[in-house]
C-alpha cells in the first residue's frame, strides 16, 4: 500500500520523538496541536466508574474517564448515536410505515428506502470505492458467502482457496463451508499461507504462493489488516499479482475499514467485505458492508430487454427500484454492488450505522491516518524506551511490523509467560481497556478518531509499571 | 348501497344488532386482550400527516388513526425504546466489556447472549423448542443459508431437482429459488415448478392441488417451499397436511412464515416442518426491517462429532455458529452448536436485537393461542361488515379474495375493488386516517392485528370503507 502523502513516515524513527517524549507535559502538548482532537467530544468514553458499576442506573460517580485502546474490537458509541435511532424511532411510531417514503424534514435520516445508499456513501469515501460499488447490508460472513457464491465458482482441478494460515475463524469456516459446498475436500483445497518467522506473512510470500498454485487457485482471500498481529497487507501488489495471473481476490477488510485508507476500485480489487462494529463505531453486531468492484457489477439488457449480469444469489432487495414494487417477478438487477442485496434492511441499524459515519463525513481517512501513524508511532516509541530499561529481560515484544506501511492503528504485544495475568489485572484497575488474548497477547489499538497522546502516556506507564 | 347511510348511526338498534357501533364498543369491552394496545404507540391522524418529528405547540389534538398496515409494517411497542436506551448504556458505559458484563438491574442480557435470549422468547410464539429457533440475518438471506442446507439438487438420472412453489410467490422467494436453481447450474424453467390457481380472480391454491402437484412430480422434487400465508390472499396453507404429503415421498419442506408468525398459532416442531424462515417486522412489530428468524427441525440440527461422515447437517458457516466455549479460542475447528444455532454466521446486532425481545415480551405476556383467538374474532367481525346485506347490499362493489373458511386465513382480509375504483378509494381513506395496503391495480389488503387493533377500528373501518366505495361509484359513473 503505497502512502497517502509522499512524505508519510516509514518508522518510528522517522518522527524523532524528543527525550521528553514520555512525559506527560510532552504528551499533552502534542494533543493540543492535534488537528483531529475535537473528533473526541464526539464520542462517549466510559469512565472508569462506568466499567466497574454492575447496575445501569446512573451510579452519580466520577467521570474520570476510562482508556479506551479497544476500538479494533468494538468501537466507542458516537454521541450521534441517541439523536439518530431517536429520529427513527420517531418516524416509525408517527408515520409507521409510510416512513419508507416520507421524508421527514427535521431528521437526520432520509426516507427508508434510502438510509441503506446514504450509509453506502459514506462508506464509499472511507474505502476508496464509488458509491454504487458499495452496499450496507447483512453481516460480514453472510456478505462473504453471498459474494463468494458469485466469485467462487470451482471448476475442475481450478478449486483451490488461498488464505492465511490463522485466518479469523469466521473466514476459515465461510472458505471451507463454501469448497465443500461445491463438493470439493476442504484440506485439500484450502491452501494457508504461514508466517515467515513470527506472525507475520510477507508479500513475497504471497506472491510466489500466487505463482506456485496459479493453476489450480480459484480466489484468493486475504484480510486487509491481520487481526491478531495487526498487519497491513499490501493490498495494492498483491491484488495486482493475482490478477496478473487470472484470479479473482477478495479482501476482508473488518479491521482495515475504517482504520487505513483504502483504495478498493482503483486497486482494482474484485470484492471486499466488512463489519461496522469496529473502526467505524456503529455498535456491536451493526449491518456490515460489502463492495464489488464496478466491472463486476453491470448489468446490460439484451436486444429482448432481458438483463444481463454476474450470476448471484438474489433476493427482491437487489432488485431494481422501479420494477421492486410490481411484483412480475422479473429480477432486474441494481447495478453495483447493491444488486446483491437481499431483504429490506433494518433501519435502525441504518440509523445507528449513518450516525457513526456522520462523524466520517467531518474528517477524512488520510487526515485520521495521518494521525494514527504518528500516534501509533508514539506508543511504539515508549515501549521501545521501556524495553531498554529492562535490559536482558525483556518482558514483552511487539509483533506487529515496524514498517508503518505495514499496520495500521493496532500493535500487538506479546508477553513473557506468567505476564498477561498481572498486566490484565493493573490495566483493569486503572480503568485501561485493551483487548487479551491468551496465553499471552494484548492487543492496543489507540484510534485516531478518539484516543489521544496522554492516553498512550498514561497506558505505557501503567504497563511498565505491570511488568515490574 | 345508498340506504345504509344512517346504519350505523351510534345507538341506532338494527334488526342486526350486530352491525352498529354499540356492539363494537361491546366486544370492546369483552375483550382480555384490550389492554396491550396501550403498549403500542398508534399513530393519531396528525402524526400521519404531519412532516416534522417535532410538534407544533399550536397542533390541534388529534384521534388516533385506525391502522390496520400491521401485515406490511407492525406498530412500534413503547418498551422497544426502553430496551434501546438499556443497550444504548450498555454499549456507552461498557464498550467492549459490555459482551459479557451482567448488569443486576438489566432487562437485557450482554451482547453475547442476547441471541439466544431471543430465541427463547421466540421458539413459543413459531411452536418450537428454543433449540429450533435462530433470531438472525434477514428471510432472504436465511432462506438462501437454509437451501444451501437443504436444496442439494441431484443431477443424476433419477436425481430430484426441482422445486414446488407458487406462481405468483412474493418476489424474493421466486429470486431465491430462481437464483439457487441456477447456482446449480440447472435451467429455472425446468426446475420451478410453479402452482397456478384455478380461479385467477380469487387466487387460492386448494390443498388438494398442492398434494396432487406433489404427487404429479414426487419424484423429481427436492423441495417444496410455500409461504405460511400467502401475502397477498391472505391465505393460511395446511402447514401439516402439505408437509406430511410431501415426506411420504421423501422431499423436504420449508416454509416462509414471514405473514405467519406473530399472525396465527404455529406449530413448526409438531408439524415437523423441516425449515422455515421469516421476517419480524409485520405482526412481530420489531421494526422495518429488523434480524429475522429461522427454524430448522430438532431432527436436523443434531450434531454427533463421534461420527466418520455427515457429523452435522452441511451447511455455509461462520464463527456464531461455532460452540460457544471454544468459539473464542480461535482454533478453526468448527464444531456446531445444535439446532439452529449452528447455522449462525456472524455475531448479530444487539440493537436490533433489543428492539426484537422488547416485542417477543408481549407476546410472551399475550400468548400466541389468545391472539389468534382474539384475531380469529377481530376477522370474522370485519368479514361480517364488509357483507352484511343491511350495511352494503347485495352486490357491494367489491369481493373479498381470501379464504372464507377462518382456519385458513389469518388476520388478512384482501379485497378487490371493482376496476377504477382503487385510487378515490384510497384517497378517502387517507383523508379517514385510515392506513391499510394496496396491491395495484385493484387489491387492499386489511389486516387488523389482535395486538393492537380493537373492534372499534374495525367498525370505523368499515364505515369509512363504505363511503369511500360509495364516492369511488359515483366519480365512476360521473366519469362514465
């Protein structure tokens, strides 16, 4: 993935953090210079009061507020939020089901039957798509299969799935499901990528995987960001690759969308699929999204007006429109990938979903990366400064790359064994929210929408402190 | 049609004491089930008018409107915001730990698990165990999900590939089954076979005509896919005769029950249907839109991991599905929860979620035998009005084209209007704050539901309906 901006660092190194960098006075003077720190008051950050109460009625406690490193796994609640899925609550006890065509003048959300294409746009900006080349709609695994009903379609000894070795459990299950579907052996047809030595896959790696099973691979299906290390694929290369060799690549973006800028359509890739739950804070289980690349999407009516398109499985959502509502029974489909569509989705999770992304509209996926790149950076830099105090001993290392190129908001620490349980027990503590995986992994991800330096600060203090 | 104009004048005694408003308000009063319509917000006519969400202060009160849409779109219940705003803290004060955080005084369970929360209020409203039952995705994509399961075409000589389902099937279910039919690589026209009405003005199948379409075709039918009730008759199918016919040869049945749940009694597991899919925003009132459902038999979901081949039903998967101890640990060895529950793909929406179990709750409260009871009353008293010679003559305007027999229709009643006539129609009916729904060129579909709907809305209904027909006439006749 090439950077946004030509002078975007490639390391830590590169942003020469001060020998003051890990106080606080420093920290906090580079919050007051962050163009994107206003975005903060947009969110709603649990306290540390908040975490720990067992009742929802208001405790009346302090609101020191907790820190929140968490939103790679479920984003905080935009403050729009209660003012959108009001207006549609609102609309659908007034109007009730008018409500799928009036426009409501004093509502955020427009008429029903648009709020799935409002939220699609805004998509769109933040993946690099045009609009029609987005749909909100389902869930990410159902999106995945309805799309790899369409892009994987075996044939003879051209069966073959390329993936990588860990993939999130969904995507193992969604590929092997779908190759014994077409009644192909799973094992023999799911090639997995390994990791070169830690946890990580080379693109060189990739690509002479792409090169050695060309023949006889039928999609490949990659993450856009890996959800344990945090690796940002080179997305770009590596579509290109495949497709030099005729394959068809489909990326899963849920932890890219939102985090790293994208360029679906100009990289040319064939489909992705994404959930909304986690960079873009639409709330946990929201309506996930999907893109399919415009080439893929036409649909063209033959001299007899019967139309012609990629072959999927439909439903009367995909439909056109116009025709939706005449029920002859004649599936015309949308062009672009809302022609994949197959209920009418929920509003409310619409509501909830252009809540989240109206906060997207004020920014831009550049200007948040170019400060989730420094930020990250930042949290790098003191745990490499910590790691120095330790000497020999060390008790931690991060596994994400170094190559900022090569990650997006997320590090990956790993843990000296008998570490994870005391490290979990302080952060609990002092209200720091990160994400553990055992034996001995947490994950911290300091988004550039809502955390801030004092956090990262704070968080490496309160670490160290741990690991003491 | 023109001397029934003082019928229905209140307190005016008819030799049918049946017809006037007096009786209305008396099976008003005689109803157990009266109380849950003030658990809904009914829309009042100036709300259906009125192009802000915010009130005027100088807004004149308004009566409420008489909204019988529930079959398209179900009314809002006053608990969902309640239930919203508990997810909504959850979410805010707990971010990520709210999956598993208990809350003491929640009406609502964490995140992760309140899937199956759902399920468990739902299995009793469709006649399952809980383990039947998934509260997830949408109808169409779970009925895709679920033909990938169960439509295994055979392309072999004597393989079964084709499909019975009806020919004027609402248009999803004709996509789904026309675009699985070619996924197969097989030819539509070939593999649907579509069942036709006898009487293309009163289109009702007859259960006789869908067994003996079974029997024509029994051995080239992989499955048999109908809705529970037909969306636009109103039709409620011999779920059981029809299934049992189509297993004595061996064929799988599934059934869409988007205008049947919520609406009439099911009884999916004693039927021993096979699958069966639906939405939750018609009598379910979750929504426009909300997490559907699915139902797979007991018999179906069995998972035996002991087993050399077939340890589970086949199917398309995705880590929800996956047990639920081990679903976190990340091993990709998928091992499926029993029942319906294995057949989940990803975690699913805990607003929508929410919205869902605040409506699952009144059912729970009413019970679905007592609604049907109240709906099977509610029905018959709108049939009755709409034909009572005294009130509309002997030859209305118009003809009723459900089912004449209760046991096989639900809360619905669909009416063609005579040609022209739909348009003036429906304006008198706006004007009437009246909402229903309308099938061009000439059908609307009335349904009042037992929720929330009194026999007072259905008396006024009729009324309104009356006058509307009646100025449809004369503007025809005008015209003519």
């Amino acid at each position: 993935m090439s950077p946004s901006r030509v002078d975007a660092p490639a390391s830590v190194e590169d942003y020469q953090f001060p020998d003051n960098a890990h106080t606080l006075e420093y920290a906090r003077s580079q919050d007051e210079k962050d163009a994107l720190r206003h975005l903060r008051s947009q969110y709603i950050v649990p306290s540390k009061a908040n975490l720990k109460a067992r009742k929802l009625a208001k405790p009346g406690l302090s609101d020191d507020e907790g820190i929140y490193f968490c939103g790679n796994s479920l984003g905080l609640q935009p403050k729009a939020m209660q003012t959108y899925i009001q207006a549609q609550l609102d609309t659908w006890s007034s109007v009730a089901v008018q409500g799928h065509f009036v426009n409501v003048e004093d509502s955020p959300l427009p008429p029903w039957q648009h709020l799935a294409e409002t939220a699609a746009k805004s998509m769109a900006r933040v993946v690099g798509a045009l609009p029609e080349e987005v749909a909100a709609m389902n869930t990410l695994t159902i999106n995945l299969h309805l799309l790899m009903s369409s892009f994987y379609r075996p044939s003879g000894k051209k069966s073959k799935i390329l993936l990588e070795w860990k993939a999130f459990p969904s995507d193992h299950y969604a590929i092997e499901s779908q190759i014994r579907y077409h009644g192909y052996d799973a094992k023999e047809n799911m090639i997995l990528l390994e990791p070169d030595d830690d946890h990580t896959i080379s693109t060189e790696k990739i690509l002479k995987a792409i090169d050695d099973n060309a023949d006889e691979i039928a999609l490949v299906l990659l993450p856009g960001v890996q959800y344990y290390t945090g690796q940002l694929f080179e997305i770009q290369k590596i579509t290109a690759h495949a497709q030099s060799k005729g394959l068809t690549i489909g990326w899963d973006c849920a932890h890219a969308a939102g985090n790293v800028p994208l360029k679906l359509h100009d990289w040319n890739v064939d489909f992705a699929v994404w959930c909304t739950y986690k960079y873009m804070n639409a709330g946990p289980g929201a309506i996930g999204g999907a893109f399919v690349h415009q080439r893929h999407g036409k649909v063209e009516y033959d001299e007899n007006d019967k139309p012609m398109f990629m072959p999927r499985l439909a439903g009367w959502y995909g439909g056109d429109q116009q025709s939706r509502f005449k029920m002859d029974n004649n599936f015309r489909p949308i062009p672009g990938a809302g022609g994949w569509q197959c209920s009418n989705p929920s509003a409310i999770d619409l509501a909830a979903l252009n809540a989240a992304m109206s906060v997207f509209d004020q920014t831009s996926i550049d200007d948040l990366r170019q400060k989730s790149l420094r930020l990250t950076c930042y949290l790098e830099h003191l745990l490499d400064q910590a790691l120095q105090t330790f000497g020999d001993e060390a008790p931690f290392r991060v596994i994400t790359p170094r190559d900022t190129k090569q990650r997006g908001t997320q590090l990956c620490i790993l843990l000296k064994e008998g570490k994870l349980k005391p490290v979990s027990v302080a952060l609990e503590d002092e209200g720091v929210i990160c994400d553990k995986r055992e034996p001995g992994v947490i994950r911290v991800a300091p988004v550039a929408m809502y955390n801030t330096y004092e956090e990262v600060c704070h968080f490496v203090q309160i670490f160290v402190k741990a690991l003491r | 049609m023109s001397n029934d104009a003082k019928a229905d004048e209140p307190g005016t005694a008819r030799s049918g004491g049946t017809l006037d408003v007096s009786y209305a308000l008396q099976l008003d009063a005689a109803d157990s089930l009266a109380h849950f319509r003030s658990k809904f917000y009914i829309p009042t006519k100036a709300d259906l008018k009125r192009p802000t969400i915010a009130k005027p202060n100088d807004e004149p009160v308004s009566d409420e409107s008489i909204y019988l849409c529930g079959n398209s779109l179900g009314l809002q219940p006053r608990s969902a915001a309640d239930l919203i705003q508990v997810f909504l803290t959850q979410w805010r004060t707990k971010a990520v730990t709210g999956h598993f955080t208990d809350h003491s005084d929640s009406p609502l369970a964490p995140f992760l698990n309140v899937d199956d929360e759902a399920a468990k209020l739902m299995a009793p409203v469709v006649g399952a165990q809980q383990s039947e039952v998934a509260v997830m995705g949408t109808l169409t994509a779970n009925l895709h999900l679920l033909m990938c399961s169960f439509y295994r075409p055979s392309t072999k000589d004597e393989g079964r590939y084709k499909i019975l389902l009806e020919g004027k099937a609402f248009p999803s279910d004709h996509y789904t089954i026309e675009s699985q039919i070619e996924f197969h690589g097989l030819d539509p026209k070939d593999a649907m076979v579509m069942l036709e009405p006898g009487n293309a003005a009163i289109p009702i199948l007859s259960t006789e005509q869908i067994l003996k379409a079974i029997d024509d075709h029994a051995d080239e039918l992989a499955l048999v896919l109908l809705p529970g009730i037909q969306f636009y008759t109103g039709q409620y199918f011999d779920f059981k005769r029809i299934t049992d016919h189509a297993h004595s040869y061996g064929i799988s049945v599934g059934w869409d029950c988007a205008h049947a749940v919520g609406n009439v009694d099911l009884k999916l597991h004693e039927w021993d249907v096979d699958f069966a899919v639906w939405c939750s925003y018609k009598y379910l009132n979750s929504g426009p839109g909300a997490i559907g459902g699915l139902f797979v038999h007991e018999r179906h979901g069995r998972v035996d991991m002991t087993k050399s081949s077939e340890k589970y039903r086949p199917r398309l998967t995705g880590w929800w599905g996956d047990d639920k101890s081990s679903r976190f640990q990340m091993t990709n060895n998928f091992v499926p929860r029993p029942g319906a529950a294995g057949f989940q793909l990803s975690n699913p929406s805990a607003l929508d979620l929410s919205a869902v179990v605040a409506s699952l709750k009144i059912f729970e409260e009413a019970g679905m035998h007592a609604l049907r009871q109240k709906s099977l009353q509610l029905t018959d008293y709108l049939e009755t009005l709409l034909t009572a010679e005294e009130l509309v003559g002997p030859s209305p305007p118009y003809t009723i084209i459900s089912p004449r027999d209760p046991a096989a229709r639900g809360a619905q009643l669909s009416i063609r209007l005579e040609p022209g006539m739909l348009d003036t129609v429906l304006e008198c009916l706006e004007e009437d704050g009246v909402v229903i729904d309308e099938r061009r060129p000439d059908v609307i579909r009335v349904a009042p539901a037992p929720l929330y709907n009194s026999f007072m809305d259905v008396f006024q209904f009729c009324r309104g309906f009356r006058r509307a027909c009646e100025l449809a006439l004369d503007k025809k006749e005008f015209q003519d």
